[in-house]
C-alpha cells in the first residue's frame, strides 16, 4: 500500500515538473508558421488550394514554375498600387468613418478588378498546362473554392457574420 502511494506521488511530481516546465518555455511558433496553420486548417487558399489532391509530374510542376513567375511581377505591382488606397480604408476602419471607408473601396476598385482578372488568366493558363485527369481535380478545386467565397461574402467573413468573435466586449460569451 505505501509503495502504491510512492509511486503515485512520483508520476504526479514527474507531470507536474513537466507541465511547469512547459508552461515556462519562451519559445512560441513563427508568425508565418502561426498563419500557415490557421490558412491549412481554413481549407488552403490561392493557388494551394486549387491545387489540393494533384501529384504534379515534372513537367507540370516547370509549366506552372513558368506561369507563376510570369504573373507575379505583374500582380505585385498592381497590389502595390493598391497599398496606399488600402492603407487609408484601415484607417478609416480603425476610426469607424464608414463613409471614408465606402471612398477608399469604391478608389481601389478598378485595381481590384484588374487584379482579379489577372488572376483568372493566371487560372486559365495553370489548368491548360495540366493533364486531363489533373484538370478534372482542378475544376473541382475551383468549384470548392467558388462555393466557400460566395459564402463568405453572402455572410460577411464566413461564419462569424462580420463579427470579431462571438465574445463580447470583455470576452464574456453572449446569449
């Protein structure tokens, strides 16, 4: 019986020092890291997304090597056009000036609309380089992905309504 107790007190002590010791590590995951989790466990976005269940073969992986860097340039310099434009919305975001917000928006447009048109060729020209069974997979990708971001604009960011959280003010839950 006191042998019982012993060895329990010594697991117990064993959890403990290492829970503590846990909890005082300094070090913490990279933000990118952090981003990267959350982006995988939302489904994948962008192009990894439309790519998801596709083995590429080597020809492909170069084709889309080719298409990806003959885009980049051209969207890095339209969303940096973009950045001022987008730096007052959050501005104005931050200050809770919707009719601010509305101007900046309606600016950026045009840039917008170039950017998504880009990318859509972009689209065009990674499903041309594809096999036809690859292609099959990537229209489905596409579908899925159409589906969440008409879902997410007919409920305003997804599930959440628009809305920070489900807490309130003081992170007390609401109900």
């Amino acid at each position: 019986m006191r042998i019982n107790r012993v060895v329990g007190f010594a697991i117990a002590g064993i959890l403990t020092v290492g829970t503590i010791a846990q909890a005082q590590s300094t070090t913490t995951r990279p933000q990118q890291e952090r981003h990267a989790t959350r982006r995988d466990a939302r489904g994948g976005r962008g192009r990894a997304g439309l790519l998801r269940g596709i083995t590429l073969n080597d020809a492909e992986k170069t084709q889309l090597k080719a298409i990806r860097t003959k885009y980049a340039a051209e969207a890095k310099s339209l969303r940096e056009s973009m950045r001022p434009t987008m730096q007052e919305l959050r501005a104005a975001r931050n200050k809770r000036d919707s009719a601010a917000v509305k101007t900046a928006w309606d600016r950026a447009a045009g840039d917008r609309q170039k950017l998504q048109a880009l990318m859509q060729h972009e689209r065009t020209e990674m499903r041309a380089a594809l096999t036809p069974e690859h292609q099959t997979v990537f229209d489905a990708n596409v579908k899925t992905m159409e589906q969440r971001r008409a879902e997410w604009s007919k409920n305003g960011k997804g599930e959440r309504g628009g809305r920070a959280g489900r807490r309130g003010i003081r992170g007390v839950r609401r109900s």
